[in-house]
C-alpha cells in the first residue's frame, strides 16, 4: 500500500512540473541605419518559442521625424494596407492608424542612437501564415521589409 501511494505523489510532483516547463521568451535583435535599411531580411521564431521580444535599435544619428523606424509585424498580405493607411497618423501615433487591428506586434517610432522593445506571446501567430515585419515611417516600407517566419 504504500508503494502504491509514493507512485502517486511523484505523478503529481511530474504533471505540476511540467505544466510551467513551456514558457519560452525568444529575443530577437534588428537595427535600422540612416541608409533607410534594416540589417536583417528574415526573422524565424522557433515553434516552441511563446513569446517573442524584438529590440530595434537604430544604429543611426537622423532624427525620428527626419529618418524614424519602428518594427511593425503583420500578415504579409496585410503589409501595404497598413503603411499607407498609417502615413496619415504621424509621428505621435507611430505612423499607425489607431487601433489597427491587423498590426499584430509593434514597437514606437525611434531616432537615432535610439532602442525600442516589443514583446508579444506567440499564440497571436498562425503555423503557415505568411507574416512579413516593415517600418512604417512614410516611404519606408518598400526598402524595410522582411520575412518573418515562425514554426
Ligand atoms: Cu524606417
């Protein structure tokens, strides 16, 4: 009988353990220049990932209202809809129309020398959707787009 019982407690001690082994923050960095590029083209997000923290740091020295980037994901087919949409917003809004629903993660407008982070859980991302991250600053998503891939 009480073989039968310690098997029992270790179980428990088993499933308690394992329901807090699945939280992962994967950390992503990216900068953006004064040559109005990112220095990555891609970004994957391993599926076992369940939030994701972007750092965008604009390795530059223009201002935020002459050269300003920020980080914006969205579904790739979501991705110029929303730029041109966000040019009317301004600086103060991120060159986001407020409250768009179809940016799924995106971090502040920043200026040269500048950081900015974004953290977001991953259960907002679809296995096999086409994402795609960009900078919204007016014009600047043509040149600063990339993939962003996460599975
Ligand atoms: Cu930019």
């Amino acid at each position: 009988m009480k073989t039968i019982r310690i098997i029992a407690c270790l179980s428990l001690a088993f499933a308690a353990s394992s329901a807090f082994a699945a939280d992962k923050v994967c950390k992503v960095d990216i900068a953006g220049t004064d040559m109005m590029s990112f220095d990555k083209k891609e970004i994957s997000v391993a599926a076992d990932c369940t939030e994701v923290e972007v750092t965008l740091k604009h390795a530059g020295k223009l201002a935020a209202n002459q050269m300003g980037h920020n980080w914006v994901l969205a579904k790739t087919a979501d991705l110029s809809a929303i730029a041109s949409e966000g040019m009317g917003a301004g600086l103060p809004n991120d060159y986001l129309k407020k409250g768009d629903t179809r940016v799924i993660a995106h971090t502040k407008i920043i200026g040269g020398g500048q950081t900015a982070t974004v953290k977001f859980p991953t259960s907002a991302l679809k296995k096999g959707e086409a994402y795609s991250f960009f900078c919204s600053f007016p014009g600047h998503s043509t040149m600063m787009k990339g993939a962003f891939k996460f599975g």
